[in-house]
C-alpha cells in the first residue's frame, strides 16, 4: 500500500512534530474535501445537461408518436373515404351501364335480325332474297320503310353457317 505523502515527508523528518504533521493532514483532507466538492459540482452539471437532453429527447419523442398517432387517424380516415368512393364508382358504373343497356334496347327494337341467308357477291341479288322472305311473312313493307341492311359480326369461312343480316327499319310501328 502506499502512504500518503504527509506520512512520507513525516518519515523523512524526524524533526517535525506531531502538530505540524496533524495541520498538514487537516490541509490536504480540505484540499481533497474541495476538490470532492467540484468533482461532486460537474457530476452534477452533466447529471443536470444529460436530464436536459433526456426530457428533450422525451418530448421529442411524445410529439413524434403523437404525428404518428395523427398520420395513423388520417390514414384510416383515408381508407375509409377510398372504400366508400370505390362503393360510390361500383354503383355509378352499375347505373350507367344500365342506361346504356336500356338505351341499346332502345334502339335495337326498330330493328330484325335474320338468320340462315346465304352469304354472295352480289348485293342487289341478297336484298331481293331478304325482301323475298319478308314478303312471305305477309308484311306490307317498302323500300323506303328499310333503313339500314347489314351483316352481323365478320365474314365467315364457314359457309355452313352465315352470319345474321340486320335490317334497321325507319320506324318501329309498322
């Protein structure tokens, strides 16, 4: 172990006494009591700075997990405005093409569709067969109560079976 360094300087004179010894022990022990104190003084300051930043950091935290807590009730918020918004589209989308359905309807009934004329050539030769066969159903009909005549879908290799002609009448009435 080693000895203090009064004790050392006391070994080393003998001639010293006992009081002079005891006051130069009483002025290191206030000399290291001092500096206890300032050792105790900056433990304290950075104790005091570190539970500075610790609450700065805190809050920090507490506002970020707030902003968080705001961004998580808008995100929901959103979702369910998006749901409701896609459920809105699905029913418009199914309105209209209902209307659109309806309205094809519409114009669909001023018209027939035949079946079973062969598909030729010659275009005057296919109308007199068409007329030929509407005349056989004992309908009064003229050339001008025809408004549109034309095949359905695309020209067939198969001759089996043709494609259906639809005739467009000008009226619907008659």
């Amino acid at each position: 172990m080693k000895k203090s360094s009064i004790m050392n300087k006391a070994a080393w004179t003998k001639s010293t006494s006992k009081e002079e010894v005891f006051t130069q022990l009483c002025q290191d022990l206030r000399h290291i009591k001092e500096e206890m104190v300032k050792l105790t003084n900056i433990q304290k300051e950075k104790l005091d700075k570190l539970t500075n930043i610790t609450q700065n950091v805190d809050n920090k935290l507490n506002g970020i997990q707030k902003k968080m807590v705001e961004y998580e009730n808008k995100l929901n918020q959103l979702g369910e405005e998006k749901v409701q918004l896609c459920n809105e589209m699905f029913q418009k989308t199914n309105l209209i093409v209902f209307q659109l359905d309806r309205q094809e309807q519409y114009l669909r009934k001023e018209n027939i569709r035949i079946c079973g004329v062969e598909e030729d050539k010659r275009r005057q030769l296919r109308w007199k067969k068409i007329l030929f066969k509407i005349t056989k159903l004992e309908i009064n009909l003229q050339n001008n109560d025809i408004q549109k005549v034309h095949r359905q879908g695309q020209k067939r290799r198969n001759k089996e079976k043709p494609c259906p002609i639809i005739i467009r009448f000008v009226s619907y009435k008659k």
